[in-house]
C-alpha cells in the first residue's frame, strides 16, 4: 500500500519558517519524480516546487524563489520543503506528489497558516 504522509506545517508569523517533510512507503522512492502543491480553498492548486530523481534538478513557483527550498533524502525516503521568510500569501494546505510512469501518489496535505 503506498503512502504519503506530510508533516510539519502549522502557525508562524510573517518572517518565520517551516520545514515540511513527505515520509513515503510503498514505493521505490528513488524513482519517483516529487513535487509539492498547494491549494487555498476555492482556488486552483499551484505547483510550489518540483525534484527529479537525482534531486540535482529543482523548479519552483516564481514567487517562492529564493525562500523555498526542495529536497530529498532518498536514504529516508523522504521529500522535505524548507520554507523561509514566509508571507500571509504562502497560507494554504500543502501536498505532496510522486509520481513514476503510470504511478501517480498524493498525500493527504498539511496546513500552513501565515498571520500576525
């Protein structure tokens, strides 16, 4: 049974930081292409950031570049998302994704709340 289980989100002020993670099971971890999403209720969710599989090659949303950081422990079989300097507007659910040929995963998401 494969599973995606994020932790770390939570409250902080403006300025703050979280460090997400994405522990996995089920799946050969090192295979899987990984990116976190976002979604703030009753918008379209957002590609925050994006792995492949030798964790050399990242992307990110034009407006976290620069604060965030992706990374993978593929030891750990884990996705992390080190958020730095964050604002209201980083406010949202974030998810996780791996995905590998016809092997597409989701986790269940985590609440990141910005606000003095």
């Amino acid at each position: 049974q494969v599973q995606l289980v994020e932790s770390g989100g939570g409250f902080v002020q403006p300025g703050g930081s979280l460090r997400l993670s994405c522990a996995t099971s089920g799946i050969t971890f090192s295979w899987y292409r990984l990116t976190w999403y976002r979604q703030v209720p009753g918008e379209e969710r957002e590609e925050v950031a994006g792995i492949r599989r030798n964790g050399t090659s990242t992307t990110y949303l034009d407006s976290v570049k620069g604060r965030f950081t992706i990374s993978r422990d593929n030891a750990k079989e884990t996705l992390y998302l080190q958020m730095n300097s964050l604002k209201p507007e980083d406010t949202a659910v974030y998810s996780c994704r791996a995905r590998f040929g016809a092997g597409d995963y989701w986790g269940q998401g985590t609440q990141v709340t910005v606000s003095s």
